[in-house]
C-alpha cells in the first residue's frame, strides 16, 4: 500500500492585523459580554443601591507666630509655631477626637425608627454586655425598653431618668403613636473615636498658603455638619490653651492667693476695729507706725518675690517637657533678662534653620541632630538661668524673712496695749497691701491671658450640604462601563492565551505536517425538514441526502475530491475514517463521505467497526445487531447483516454486539478474509474506525487501509494530542490521506472561516454555493442581519 504523508514546512509569520485581535473579540465574546455585563451590572446596582454620602468641610488659617519679648525679638520676624503638617496632625489628635465624640454623643445610635416617632436623647449610659436596646412608646409620654434577647427592662417617662440596673436613659419631647419604636445602641467609645478619625480627611489648600481644609462624609449631612465645626472649635480651644498655659497657671495661683488673703483682710480689719472701740486706743506713736510701714513694706516685697518665683517654677516646669519632647520652646518669663533674650534669639534662629532643613532631610540625619543638639545646649543654658533665678529668689525671701522678724522684735518691745494695737494694725495694713499688690497682678495675668489670641482662625465654617457627593452616578456608570470592556477584553485574550488547540487548518498543517483534505461546516438542525433516515432519536444528520445543495453537503464533496487525488496510481478501495477523542463526530462524517461516494454510481459500503461505543446504526434507523461483530465471530454471514440504505448503490454494516475483545477481532485473520472478499463486491469501503487515541483498535484497522482520513475537530483537540496523534500514525506506517477539520459546535467557522492567506484570497471556504441552505432545502436564511454582520468582520480587510 502506497503511504504518502505530505510535508508542509511552516509558513513565514503573518503579519498581525487590527482584524485579528477583532477576530479574538469575537470569537470570546461569550466571556467578554459575561465580565462585561458582570461588571457592569454590579456597579449600576452599587451606585443605584447606595446610600447618599455628604461630605463637609471647613478651612482653617494657621498665621505664622512671632516670638514673644519685644524689641528685637520681635523685629526678627523669627516662626516658633509648627508646621501645617504638624498643625494637620494636631487637628486629627486622639484628643481632638475623643473630644468631638463626648460633645456630639456620636456612641449613640439610633437605628430602625418609626416615621412620626420624635424624640431627644439627653442621657444614655450602659454597661451590659451587648448594650443594644428596642425603645417602644406605650403612651402619651411613656415608653418601655427592651434588651438584646427581648427582654422588658422597665418603663420610663419623657422628661425622668429611668435607671434600671446597668442602663441609664432619659428621653425628652417623646412624640408618637403607642407602637412606634426604635433601636438605640451604645457603640465602644474606642472604635467610634477610631471610625471619626479615619474620616476626617485634612490637607493643605495649595502649597505655602497655610490654608488648612479638614472635611468628612457621612450618610447624614447634619451630623457631617456638627462634626466639622465642633472638631474646629475644639481645635481652636486647645490651642489657644497651650498658649495661654503660663498664664493660666499664674491667674489660678493669683486667685488663690486673693481669697485666702482677703480672708485675712477681713479678719484683721474686724480685730482692728474691735480693739479700738473696746481697748480706746485709736493711733500709735511714730515709732511704732515706722516699724509697722516699714513691716509692711517687707511684706509687700516677699509676696511679689514668692510670686516671682513661683512663675520661674511654672517656666521650669515647661521648659522640662519641651526638653523631653524635644520642642525648641522658650518660657515667656524673664525675657526682659538681655541673657535670657539673647538665648531665645538664638533658639529661635535655630528653629527656623531646623524647619528649613527639614523640608530636605528627615530627623535621622546628622545636621538634624546637630541642630537638635545647639537647640539641646540652649535650652539647658535656659534651664540652668531660671534654676539660678529661683535659688537667688529663694534667697530674698529668706532675707526680708529675716526682716520682717527683727521689724516684729522691735514692735514686741512697745507696751502691751500699743503692742496689740500695733499687731493688729501691721496685719491689717499689711494685708492690705498684699490684697492690692496681688489685685494689681491678677488683673495683669488675666489680660496677658485674655490677649493671648490663637495663631488659627476659621475662614469659612461648615454648612449643611445640599447634594451628595457619593454615589456619582454618571461616573460610575462610565466607569463600570470602561472597567468592564477592559476586563473583558483582558480575560478573553487571557483565554485565548491558555487555549492551546487546534482551531485552523494553518494550524493542523503545521503542527502535523499532513494536507487538508476539506474543511466540514456545522452541520445544524433544520426545522419542517427530515434529516434522518428512521425515527430514532439518536440518529445523526445526513446532510449531503437531505441538503445537496448545503454548504456542507459541498464541503463533503470537495472531501471526496481529495480522497481522489491524495493517493495518484495507489489503491484507494479501503477508508479508514478516525479521530483523535470521542465526540468529533467522525461518524456522521463517515457516513456523509460514503453517501457522497456513492453519488458517482459507485457501489459503497460503511461498516461500523467502532465495536465500543457504536453510533453508526442510529443515523440509518436500522437495528444494531447483527453487526461486524456478529460476522467475525461466526453467528452471522454477510448478507444477514448488510442493511441497502435505498440511497445510491450504498449498504452499510453497523458493528453488533459489544464484545469482550474488540482489538483482536478486530485484528484477526477473519476481519482480513471480510475485506478482501467485500474488495471483489464494492467499490470503496468505508471504515467507521474508533478514535486513535482513546483505543487501539484504529491502530489495528490502519494496516488493514488503503487511505486514512483524520477527523479533527476545530477548537476540539490540543496540540501535544494531536502530536501524539502523528506518532501514533507513524509507528503503524498508516497511508495517511489528509486531515478532516470538523466544525462539530460551530465555533470553528469562527477560526477558519475568514482565514486569509498570504496572497489575499480566503481559503477553505464552504464550497460554490452561498452560505445557508438552498431554498430546497427549506433551512434557515443566511441574509439575515447577523450574517451580515459576521460577513463584513470577516472580509473586511
């Protein structure tokens, strides 16, 4: 037998088109309009289904402060406050936050209220477990709560505190119908203060503007609202306290100071007056009145000291923490020192040249820490001044201690009388005094408070919003739209990608080197019309019968053709017709090719020699048994088993009973005896062979051949398969024809169908007629639009 396997070296790389990646598209357009639809559905129903999200904002100026202590200093124009990043972080504290939420209660949370219910919450404190609770109104102004698990925990009234066991709540202007309810819940203090400082969002409008935006989204743009102006009065506060913290702390110690002195004032005034009236002493003499001004001159000097002091123990104190905090700060006490000034300056200096540095470096780097260090040694130097300060101030308050014990010796020497008039009198004039000297500081530290202004001014404050900002409906639809394409497009490229089988005949011929003999169409139903010879449903079409005219029934005769030409001056009356899977649809294939054959007035034979899995009877209607096998093993002869088809001159043997060995009947010396006698009675023979790979049995069958067609399907069998396929075939030396390409599912039209070669022209058409069925055959227009569609892709280039 003659084996001719024609070579086909690879085809030079085609250039890449627009139309290819189309021809992708369309091809996956399945999995691109399901990521396509996927994604866009999902962000409709998002951006329909959300809830309105407001946003707020307010700006807020932060000035540059110049550093305080006249003169000079001031002149310098030289920064101590922060930068606007650092004032950002200040804003979005913990401490801010925790503030924000204790003003706003925003642990409260009211959920699943009635329509008309109307209520205010003023007190609501719990410590249960879940402290969750389903408030229902009973009455008129009453109402009753329940826990978690249902539970009646009391009845309150608007306007009284109910407290019952571990929740305390007072609801006030309850208004609503007996029924209506709502759940109110107190969230952890922690995570709420966490949630508010992850929305608050903060940055700088422009760069160098010192402009300050703090805004936040909630679902409630009166709650956004109230959050925003309260986070920035809050803000300010604060920092309008650490400015004044000096002066604070000076103002409470005056005060203290006044009432307990005035309590003094008092007490003595009332002793003078009655010592007067009761002892009828009304003046001293001039010794006395000297000793007793200048007691009270003394007296006088020691409280302004011991106040001196005291404000140098508060600049220590806050020195101190700058110093661990590593904060280039300088106490306002004792600026009037030229010392003092001058190392404020200096510190000052190196603030701004910290500040500038830092803009290019981080805090790790070693200027930093070099500047870090002068600052360090500048302000120890501070500190070592105000500890001298203190010491020296200390000592004066021994001296006129001392003092004023000799003045009281000296007043202890009068007589009695005068003694007690002159004590009485030192401490009412003393007292005095006190009282008028701390008044006059007090005043003083009260203003320096009070014209203690904050470096931060609000610009604009926080409205209510009239529109949501989220969801932004055009956008996200444009969005999802874009996103989806994008996805879709990438997981069908992707799936083209991971898709390694045989979809052209390019493809087969260069992977298998073997010849295509034709190109089979998808062979569809075709409503109104028979297809099949029988009533049974298992039975195949038989297109080139039934449809003559079909592109299908063209492409089998252009199969035909090539079964004719494949082999010249070789014997051709054996066909071996196989695949390489089950499914390919190599029966209906094989039984088209033998109707086809019989066209020429040739007397055509089909056996059925898949004995495993046999089909070939359903698309005859006839019985399946008797069969080949029932031949071979002796039960039956010939012509018990042949079935005419009243087609042509075609019979056909369908396979019988399933035996235990399909192989070595199949491979025995009575299958070679069958098909030589049936060479003297037919034509051509052709065998319904089981697939390649699945079995051995075609393998068998090929040495028994004159030709093999290979039946694969488009889209269907992967490369290393179809290789091994070709391996198969040379180690059994098998007279291979060609290759069958069979668009079983119809997606092969997809990938061979617009093949275009290199010259231009399209190659493995459906045959001379037009697409579709001919009007004889009744089968579904190929005019309509959607071929016209596929057309124009197709031969658009």
């Amino acid at each position: 037998m003659d084996n001719q396997n024609p070579q086909f070296s690879t085809p030079p790389t085609e250039e890449i088109h627009l139309q290819d990646y189309l021809n992708v598209l369309f091809r996956r357009r399945r999995v691109f309009l399901l990521a396509f639809a996927a994604v866009v559905i999902s962000v409709s129903l998002y951006t329909l289904l959300m809830k309105p999200v407001y946003e707020v904002s307010t700006t807020l100026h932060v000035r540059d402060e110049k550093v305080r202590g006249g003169g000079v200093l001031d002149d310098l124009g030289l920064s101590r406050q922060n930068p606007v990043e650092t004032e950002i972080e200040i804003l979005k504290s913990r401490t801010n936050a925790e503030d924000v939420v204790e003003r706003l209660n925003l642990t409260w949370q009211v959920a699943e209220r009635s329509a008309d219910l109307d209520f205010r919450i003023l007190e609501f404190a719990s410590s249960a477990e879940i402290p969750a609770f389903r408030v229902e109104i009973t009455g008129p102004d009453t109402f009753q709560v329940r826990d978690s698990t249902k539970q009646i925990l009391g009845q309150g009234t608007s306007g009284k505190r109910l407290q019952q066991g571990d929740l305390t709540l007072v609801l006030d202007g309850l208004s609503g119908k007996a029924g209506d309810s709502f759940k109110l819940t107190l969230l952890p203090f922690n995570d709420v203060v966490s949630a508010l400082r992850e929305g608050v969002r903060a940055s700088e409008v422009g760069k160098g503007t010192n402009i300050i935006r703090a805004s936040y989204q909630s679902t409630d743009p009166v709650r956004a609202r109230q959050v925003v102006n309260t986070l920035a009065t809050v803000y300010l506060e604060r920092s309008i306290l650490l400015k004044t913290e000096e002066a604070r702390k000076s103002v409470e110690f005056i005060e203290k100071q006044l009432e307990e002195v005035r309590t003094l004032l008092d007490s003595a005034e009332k002793s003078l007056e009655v010592y007067k009236r009761e002892a009828g002493i009304v003046r001293l003499d001039s010794e006395a009145q000297s000793l007793i001004e200048r007691l009270s001159l003394a007296e006088k000097e020691r409280s302004a000291v011991s106040l001196r002091r005291r404000q140098v123990d508060f600049a220590l104190e806050t020195l101190n923490a700058a110093i661990e905090l590593e904060q280039g700060y300088a106490p306002s006490v004792l600026l009037d020192d030229p010392v003092v000034a001058a190392l404020a300056q200096q510190l000052a200096a190196l603030e701004v040249e910290r500040r500038g540095l830092l803009v290019e470096v981080t805090e790790a780097h070693p200027l930093m820490q070099a500047l870090q260090d002068q600052i360090r040694e500048i302000q120890s130097k501070l500190l070592n001044i105000y500890q001298s300060t203190r010491q020296s101030l200390s000592v004066r308050i021994a001296s006129l201690t001392a003092d004023m014990d000799r003045y009281e010796a000296g007043l202890r020497k009068l007589p009695a009388a005068e003694q007690q008039l002159a004590r009485l009198t030192r401490l009412a004039t003393v007292n005095a005094d006190i009282y008028t000297f701390l008044l006059q500081k007090h005043e003083e530290a009260r203003i320096a408070r009070a014209s203690t202004i904050s470096n931060i001014s609000v610009i604009d404050s926080a409205i209510t919003p009239d529109r949501p900002v989220k969801p932004q409906k055009k956008k996200n639809l444009l969005l999802g739209l874009i996103v989806g394409a994008m996805l879709g497009i990438g997981l069908a490229f992707f799936q083209e990608y991971l898709d390694d089988t045989i979809k052209d005949a390019d493809t087969a011929k260069r992977i298998l080197g073997l010849a295509i003999l034709a190109v089979i169409p998808h062979i569809g139903p075709r409503p109104g019309k028979p297809e099949k010879i029988g009533e049974g449903e298992e039975q195949r079409p038989l297109i080139t019968h039934f449809a003559p005219r079909s592109p299908a029934a063209e492409a089998f005769r252009s199969l035909r053709t090539s079964l004719h030409f494949s082999g010249v001056g070789g014997e051709k009356k054996v066909v071996l017709v196989t695949s390489c899977f089950p499914g390919e649809g190599k029966t209906t294939i094989a039984a088209n090719l033998a109707e086809t054959l019989a066209q020429t007035d040739a007397r055509v034979l089909l056996i059925g020699c898949d004995l495993r899995r046999p089909t070939l009877h359903a698309v005859f209607g006839a019985s399946r048994t008797p069969g080949l096998t029932e031949i071979l093993i002796g039960d039956a002869t010939f012509d018990e088993t042949v079935h005419p088809t009243g087609i042509h001159q075609l019979d056909f043997i369908s396979a019988g009973t399933t035996p235990p060995n399909p192989a070595e009947l199949l491979g025995s010396q009575r299958m070679v005896d069958l098909l030589q006698e049936l060479r003297g009675r037919y034509d051509t023979i052709v065998l319904d062979a089981p697939p390649l790979l699945a079995v051995t049995d075609a393998s068998i069958l090929t040495s028994l051949s004159d030709r093999v067609a290979v039946v694969l399907e488009a889209g269907g069998v992967q490369i290393k398969a179809a290789q091994r396929l070709r391996e198969l075939l040379d180690e059994a030396q098998a007279p291979v024809a060609g290759l069958i390409l069979n668009d079983k599912t119809g997606k092969g039209m997809e990938y061979y169908a617009s093949y275009r070669g290199r010259s231009g022209k399209y190659k493995y058409g459906y045959g001379y007629y037009s697409s579709g069925y001919s009007d004889e055959s009744s089968g579904p227009d190929s005019s309509g639009w959607w071929q016209t569609v596929k057309e124009f892709f197709r031969f658009r280039r």
